[in-house]
C-alpha cells in the first residue's frame, strides 16, 4: 500500500479533522464520534432538512456537498461503510428546523437499514422524514429491476436540485417531490483503469491487469458488465453513452446536463478529451447542452477511471439546477 | 397487573443474562450456515441493553426505543438490526404509556413481524425468525396472561422449528447452504427461542 496518511484507523476523522480546519465558513463537526458534517449554525427554522450519509472515499460525495443551497447535514462512515444508526439520527437531528427532514442517499443495503432505523428513532422524537434514494448507475442491474441499481455520481444532482427546492423554503412533501424526479431524472455509468485501496485493509478492491479497463464498475469495485482491452478515449466514451442511451433514448430538444466524473485519478486533461464525444453525441441526438460539469465530482479515493451522468432537465429541474449553492468543492 | 417499566426491565435483564449461557450453541449453529456470529450478537447485544436498565424512563415505548438504541449500537449484524427494527415497532406502538395491558403481547408481536419483514425483505415459509414471530403472535392472540403468552408462544415456536426443519433456507446467506440447512434449525429461529426461553 502506498498511500498518504497515519494510522489507516484514523483515516477518516483525520479527515474531517482537516476539512472543517480547510473550511469552517462551510462546515462543523458535530454529533456521536463527530461523525455528524453539518453546516455552521442552527438549523433554519421552517427549512426542511436534507441529510444523506454513506461511506467515506467519495470526495466530494457525500460530506462535500453540505452547504448552502445543498445539503443540510451528512453521517459519515468509515472508508466504504455505512455510517452507524445513532451517527444517522445526530445527522437528522441536527438538519431538522421543525419542517422535516429528506434522507437523499445512495441505494445501498447497509445505508438503507440504518437510515430506516434512524427515522424510527427520531419519529419518536416528532421529526418527520421522507426518503429518496439514488439508483443512476445503469450497469448495476437491467431496466426491469432498475430499483435495485446502486446510486453513483448522480446523486450530485439530487443534492443541487432538492437542495435549491428546500432553500426556496417549500415543504417536506415538496422537496421529496423535486428530489424524486431529480433521481429519477439521472442516469450514469463508469468505467476503471485501476482499483483503489481502502486504507484499514490496505489491499486493492479488486485486481485487472495493467492494460485492461472495466466498463460499468461501481464506485466500491463491484462488478462491471464487461472487462477488456483498454482502447482510445473516443470509443471509451462512445460505450459508456451507448449503455446510459440505451437506457434512455435521447429525443429531440431534450435539455441534459451531462457530467463527465473523475474517479479520483484520472486528470481533468483526459476527462476534456472524453467530453467532446459526449457533447457530439448529444447533439447528433438533437439534445441541447445546458450547465455541463466536468471535473472530480464523485470519487474512489485514488481510482483511475471516470464516470458519465446525464441529467435530463424540464423547466423545474433546469430551474433547481442553476439555483446558487455553495460548498468547498462546488460553487454555482 | 399490566407490562409496566420494572416487569420490562426484569424480562430485559433474565433475557440478557440467559444469552451469556446460549452464547457458543448459538455462534456453534450460525457458523454452519453464516459467520458464526450470531451468539456473539446476542451477547454483545444484551449487555449494551444491561447498561441502559437503570436509566429507562417510566413510559414502555420510550423504554424499548432505549433498549432498541441499545442493541444497534453494538451489534452490527443484520440479526441485530432486525431484532432492534422488532423492538422500535413495538416502542411506537406504546409510546407515551406507562401501562401497556398483557392482551396487547401478540398485536406488538404481529407489529414487530410486520416492520421486521418489511426491512429484512423476506417472506413467510423463507424459514427465519419471521416464521416463528409470526407463529407466536397468532398463538397469543387473545390471551391476557403473561405466563398463558408465554407458554403459548414457547409451544407455537418450537412447532414452528419442528415443522420447518427439513425445509432448506431460502434467503439470506443460509441460502447460499440451502442443502447444508435442510435438517438444521435456523439459527434466527433458535435465537428467538432462547430470548423467550430466558424469560422464563
């Protein structure tokens, strides 16, 4: 293993040590084992909540993106692991202005039970919440089972909309609403030239051989749709938009805002030569461009590879998206 | 006289203390079908609950929300949450009360197999705990009297067992053994036996 840090045990709260230090305009620490990102201050009275939570490794996801006109407040767990169910509640608990509080994750077993069992503890203490999950990572299970597909860097989205939907000052039921159609308006998929190492076990995620790439791999290594020959950026990308297309055809005059994802390696440098080939395929569809994003959005840690996320926009969501929000690693 | 906070924390502690004796049966059975962890769980469990006793509030539901807080805080396993999902349905059920009367047992039962079948995404006949939950509420149904329950219920489960036995698992990992479990008891169902077995 060679990697930057300390103790791998102190990996994560190192982290967020130096992260509130880097940026306390936009983040506090707070609730059981400081696990609990919040954004400084109270919550807002009357503003619904929005709280997501997941495993570490993600940066930006899930931590970065509390912030004004995101989220709310975010448990965090160790290196791609759930948070624990108290972590969960602090996080609920410290979003809630009195409005409700929307739980907005990734569809992960681990992350579901314990956010369920959250909501029953703090229903007892008179906070409701709703629940959205994200489920954009098209090569995770087939259009029939599609509630069962695993959320990825689309979530970043769901965070910008419903976050720019709960500063507007609308209700719980409202904000669900807009975040429901912002997961479900969202579609990606990847592809990784290398694993990462998760620090506590100190071993790569899963091994491929040195000019190989997997299309379709998840975000914790999990098994992709095809392993191959690595080939040129333009046919790469050319079968990453083929598999979100397929999924969901491009009509004419559609509006999309596509994301084109370091997985935490790969250079910005790469990622331009792969958006031109987005931006064509698009527009041979007869799908109009709006707000593309290019840059480290969703991570694995140190993972060579990139992610493609289209986001099919109406005038609500194009609305919610252009919205100011603010936080360390994104500003709009 | 009606469940109140000391009859909780009576039952809670003989339970807790019953599974310290259960402990490697219940690790020895699991480590044939799943981890082996499963008495580790309801150790590890019981004893978190044990240091939450003497600070429980007078209200029943508050009480098992506690106690359920309790359980998921150390055991990580899914056993653990499901059993900690049981308990948070029934504190909902009670909350505010300081009095719940014995004839509400098995709709608290019917409750907890309800919510636990929902988040662990299982069926009736898969043969886990849910069978047996499931058995217990509908043969308490009726009853008022906490040794009539708990008779009924002990009888109800090990029917239960009896009856699924040479079954073979049909999700989770014990599914993966599906063969290897024809023949043995699942280890969820034994672990419900023993907490009811602990209470008497």
């Amino acid at each position: 293993m060679k990697k930057i840090l300390n103790d791998p045990f102190h990996y994560v709260d190192e982290l967020l040590e130096g992260l509130v230090a880097a940026h306390p305009e936009f983040y506090r620490r707070t609730g059981i084992g400081g696990r609990v990102i919040a954004r400084p201050g109270e919550a807002r009275p009357g503003k619904v909540g929005i709280v997501t939570g997941g495993g570490s490794g993600h940066l930006p996801v899930f931590t970065g993106y509390v912030g004004k006109g995101l989220l709310d407040a975010c448990a965090v767990g160790d290196v791609f692991a759930s948070p624990s169910v108290d972590q969960m509640a602090d996080a609920i608990r410290v979003a809630n202005g009195g409005a409700g509080v929307l739980r907005l994750y990734g569809n992960y077993g681990g992350d579901i039970m314990n956010f369920d069992m959250a909501g029953d503890i703090v229903e007892m203490e008179d906070i409701s919440t709703t629940t959205v999950l994200l489920t954009d990572d098209v090569a995770s299970a087939p259009p029939a089972e599609a509630e069962k597909r695993r959320g990825v860097a689309g979530m970043v989205y769901a965070f910008k909309i419903a976050g720019a939907a709960a500063e507007t000052g609308a209700d719980l039921g409202e904000v669900t609403r807009i975040a429901q159609k912002a997961a479900d308006a969202v579609r990606s998929t990847g592809v990784a030239l290398t694993p990462c190492i998760v620090p506590q076990a100190g071993k790569p995620t899963f091994s491929i051989a040195e000019d190989e790439m997997e299309i379709g791999m998840g975000i914790h290594g999990e098994p992709g749709v095809r392993v191959g020959k690595l080939e040129p950026a333009d046919r790469i990308a050319g079968e990453m938009i083929d598999m979100i297309l397929k999924d969901r055809p491009i009509r004419p005059g559609d509006r999309i805002s596509p994301l084109v994802n370091s997985l935490g390696a790969t250079p910005p440098e790469e990622l331009y030569i792969l958006y031109r080939t987005v931006k064509q395929r698009i527009e041979a569809a007869g799908g109009e461009i709006v707000m593309p994003l290019v840059g480290r959005y969703a991570t694995s840690m140190e993972m060579v590879g990139v992610s493609f996320t289209f986001c099919w926009l109406d005038e609500e969501l194009e609305t919610y998206l252009k919205a100011p929000a603010e936080c360390a690693f994104w500003r709009v | 006289m009606p469940l109140t906070r000391d009859g909780l924390i009576a039952g809670l502690s003989a339970v807790a203390d019953h599974m310290e004796t259960v402990a490697d049966v219940l690790n020895t059975l699991d480590g044939q079908l799943g981890d082996g962890d499963l008495g580790v769980t309801m150790v590890r469990g019981g004893r978190e609950v044990k240091t939450v006793l003497a600070d429980l509030p007078p209200e029943i539901g508050e009480s098992l929300m506690k106690v359920a807080q309790a359980f998921t805080r150390v055991s990580g396993s899914s056993y653990g949450t499901l059993v900690a999902t049981g308990l948070m349905s029934a504190a909902k059920a009670t909350r505010g009360r300081t009095e719940v009367p014995w004839s509400e047992v098995s709709g608290l039962l019917n409750g907890a197999f309800e919510t636990m079948k929902a988040r662990g995404k299982a069926e009736l006949g898969n043969k886990t705990v849910l069978d047996t939950l499931d058995a217990a509420a509908k043969a308490t149904n009726g009853l008022d009297d906490p040794r009539a329950i708990l008779a009924a219920a002990r009888k109800a489960v090990a029917e239960t067992m009896d009856r699924m036995r040479q079954t073979p698992a049909q999700i989770g990992r014990a599914r993966i053994f599906a063969d290897k479990s024809i023949g043995l008891d699942d280890p969820g169902m034994v672990a419900f036996a023993e907490m009811l077995k602990g209470l008497g």
